[in-house]
C-alpha cells in the first residue's frame, strides 16, 4: 500500500512535466525580447536615415517644411521602410527652420510574440524619434575646446558677443556649456553647444543648439614657429603712470563680477613691470619693433606709439602688456606665446591696430599660443580702443577673457577665436565680422567657411 509513495521510478518524468511549461516559457520569453528589441533598433535607425535625409535638404537653398516632409514621405511611400523589416510604419515629421533641424517620428505596432505580448511595455506601440541637425556652408567664428566646464563660452552682466554671419562651438559637455547672464546678449547664426545652455531667449538670439558633437581643433596640426635664443631681454617702452593705472584698476574692479576682477590683476603687472626707456617729458615717442625672439616679453606704456615691421614675434618667459596709454600697431605679424608667464594683456585705453600674416607658417593667425602652456591662465583686452584685430587667436590652452567699454574687433573684415574658453564680462561688444572676401589675410582652415555637415541629436 505503502510501496507506490516510496516509488521514485516516475519523478524525473513528473518533474520534467511539471519543468517543461516553464522552461519554455522562458525560452518564449527570450524570443520575444530579442524580437522586441531588435525591431526598436531597426525602427531607430530608419529614423536616423530619414531624418538625416530630411536635414540635408536644410543644405540646399530655400528649403521649406513642406518640402522637407515630402521628400521624407516619398522614400517611405518608396518601400524603403522594407529594408529594415517593416511592411509599414506611421510617420510623423517637424522641422525647425531656424536651427537647421528635422525630427522624425516613427509609430508601428509590435510583431505578435509568444508569451510577452500581453504584457507592457511589449504590448504597447513601437514610438520613436530621431532628430537631425544641417550646418551647412557655415562659418566658424568661435571654438571653445574646453570639454567639461561651466562657461566654455560666456557672457555676463551687460556683455554683447556679436557674429551675426558665423558660427559659435562649445564643445563642453556642461549643462550650462554656454553661458549668458544679466544683461547680456550672444548673437550668432548658430550657437552649438555640446552640452546645455544657461540663459533664457532674451539671452540668446537664436537660442542654442543642444548636444552637438564636439568640433575638433580646427588647428592641431599646424605647426609651432621654431623658438632659437633672445633677441632682445625684458623689452620696454614708453612711460609708467601708476596712478591712472590704479584708478583705471578700481573702475574695472567695482564693474562687474571676479571675471571683471581677474582682469584687473594685469593691471598690476603693468605697474609693476613698465620701465621708463627714451622718456621725453609727456610727448609721444615713436618706437619700430622687429621681429624676434623677446624673452621676458615686451611691456609698452603710457606715451609710447610701437610699430611692428611684418613677421613673428615670439613672446618667451613673459607677457605681452600694452598699459594705458600705449599704442601698438602692425600689419602682417603674428606673436607666439611660449613660456608659463607668456600672455597678453592689453589695457584700458591702450591702442591697438594689428593684422595676420598673408604668407608663411603663421598665415592667418594672430596669436599663438604654445600647446604646453599652463591650461586655464588668462589673456586680458580691455582696451576700449582695439577696433583692428584682424585674424585667428589660437589659445589651446588659455581663457580669452575680454572686459573693455567701447566694441572690440569691429573694424576687422574677421576675427576668429580658437580658445579653451571665451570670457566676456563687464559692458563690452565683442564683434566677430566675416568678410573673408574684404581681405587678403587668409583664413586658417577650419575656421572661417568650412563645409557643410549633417548629424544626429538625441
């Protein structure tokens, strides 16, 4: 009676009944998953295809939405969808002719599976967007190589960054990227940033693009001029007028934030530093500079008119600094910064009138600073008379920040900025033109008008 309940000859078939059902539910289950999943992926990138196709439309001239739309219904109503697996999907398309940008939206419902298709989210509606932003024929007025901070581009208080016909690239990934605050106004035919962007629409015109890819250093493989022994040592010229100096420092410093106040410390080294060479009572002394090799930088101060004959001139183991009062002009030159202590600092009521090379390793460049520079040490225009900056400022490794009352660069028929970061703060109008053709200082490649691109936002 007992025997058959000690009988154990059947259970490895009772249990393999009892295991079977669900053994094979989990295998159904699998499927379904993979099922589910790979028909998301394909759905994605149908999305990405038509809408990329959509956005080089944004390439042409005078694209119009309806246009666009109907060259993305036309490849769907051409069976493409087929090649990706499905028999039909349900379309959706928006397009932002301000920002170049084209979503698409993709709506199917999911194949039919074996155990997960009564169940959500398997159940539910495949719904996909994909959006592609065109920038195309544009040009590239401002890169900001920093990466990952706050303000790789930024304005503050009552600062004006103007470049109506080009472009401006952030490539951090912050949430507030691009910054514009107070006051202020960045105006652009495009501001991409890499991250997000903090500010609101009074800030910005347009509004910034999101997430872009980062834009590569359009000047990492031009070549460094050769560095050979001093020239000249702790160039000086003009007078020190200490107190103008102070006063103009504690106008800068009360006018805005520590930006404002960061700028104020080249101030003192302008008092510090200015020597009285070839003084002539208060008459302006005329002095012609050549190109060399200036180790312990070159200070030029109040009552010095300097003059710089074409070429390089290399600024080794100190700064740059025109204090006020100072005046520097020169057509055809190029300064290349080299040594930890090698920045500029051009200050209030300085005179500055430079342009680029035309010819030479240095063609179209301004400023050049050494990519073994200290990252983040600061260049500094507050000058309120720097209205010729003509050509590129690379500063790989340097925040360029400007502070000055009066425009900057607006007479320039261009001026581009490759930075580790722009800084504007203060009340100044920094104005990037883009008449490449008003000029015969050539544009180093990849600024200025570069081809045209098109590529997926998430």
């Amino acid at each position: 009676m007992f025997g058959f309940a000690r009988d154990i000859k059947g259970n490895v078939a009772m249990l393999t009944a009892l295991m079977t059902p669900l053994v094979l539910g989990f295998a159904g289950g699998g499927v379904d998953f993979f099922r589910w999943n790979n028909e998301r992926a394909n759905l994605k990138q149908l999305a990405d295809t038509l809408a990329t196709r959509g956005a080089r439309e944004f390439l042409l001239a005078n694209a119009t939405s309806s246009q666009i739309e109907a060259v993305i219904n036309s490849v769907l109503e051409s069976g493409y969808a087929q090649n990706y697996g499905f028999s039909s999907v349900v379309s959706e398309v928006s397009t932002d002719l301000t920002e170049g940008a084209v979503t698409v939206k993709l709506t199917m419902p999911p194949s039919k599976g074996l155990i997960l298709t009564n169940y959500v989210p398997f159940k539910l509606d495949h719904d996909i967007t994909s959006t592609a932003v065109a920038m195309g024929g544009m040009n590239v007025c401002v890169v900001a190589l920093e990466d990952l901070d706050r303000g790789a581009v930024s304005a503050t208080t009552n600062s004006k960054l103007l470049a109506d016909e080009c472009s401006i690239m952030s490539n951090s990934i912050s949430t507030e990227g691009v910054v514009a605050s107070g006051f202020s106004k960045i105006q652009a035919g495009m501001i991409c940033s890499g991250g997000g962007a903090y500010g609101n629409s009074n800030n910005y015109a347009p509004m910034p693009t999101m997430d872009c890819p980062a834009y590569a250093d359009p000047l990492s493989e031009r070549a460094a001029p050769t560095v050979g022994s001093c020239d000249y040592i702790d160039a000086a010229y003009g007078e020190k007028i200490t107190d103008l100096i102070d006063a103009a420092a504690a106008t800068v410093t009360s006018s805005a934030g520590s930006l404002i106040s960061q700028a104020a410390q080249g101030l003192d080294d302008v008092a510090g530093t200015n020597s009285l060479i070839n003084s002539d009572g208060l008459s302006e002394t005329t002095y012609t500079l050549n190109p060399g090799v200036y180790c312990g930088g070159i200070t030029v101060g109040a009552l010095a008119n300097v003059e710089l004959n074409p070429g390089t001139y290399v600024i080794k183991d100190g700064p740059l600094l025109v204090g006020i009062g100072g005046k520097v002009s020169g057509e055809n030159v190029s300064f290349y910064l080299t040594g930890a202590d090698s920045t500029f600092f051009f200050g209030p009521e300085a005179v500055l009138s430079l342009t680029a090379p035309k010819v030479g390793p240095l063609a179209g460049i301004l400023f050049f600073e050494d990519r073994s520079a200290p990252e983040g040490r600061m260049h500094r225009i507050l000058s309120d008379d720097a209205r010729v900056l003509l050509g590129t400022f690379y500063l790989s490794r340097g925040v360029l920040l400007v502070a000055s009352l009066l425009p900057v660069a607006d007479q320039s028929a261009y001026t581009a900025i490759v930075a580790r970061k722009l800084q504007m703060a203060g009340n100044p109008t920094l104005v990037l033109n883009a008449d490449y053709a008003g000029t015969d200082i050539p544009v180093p490649e990849g600024v200025g008008p570069v081809g045209s691109t098109v590529f997926l936002r998430e």
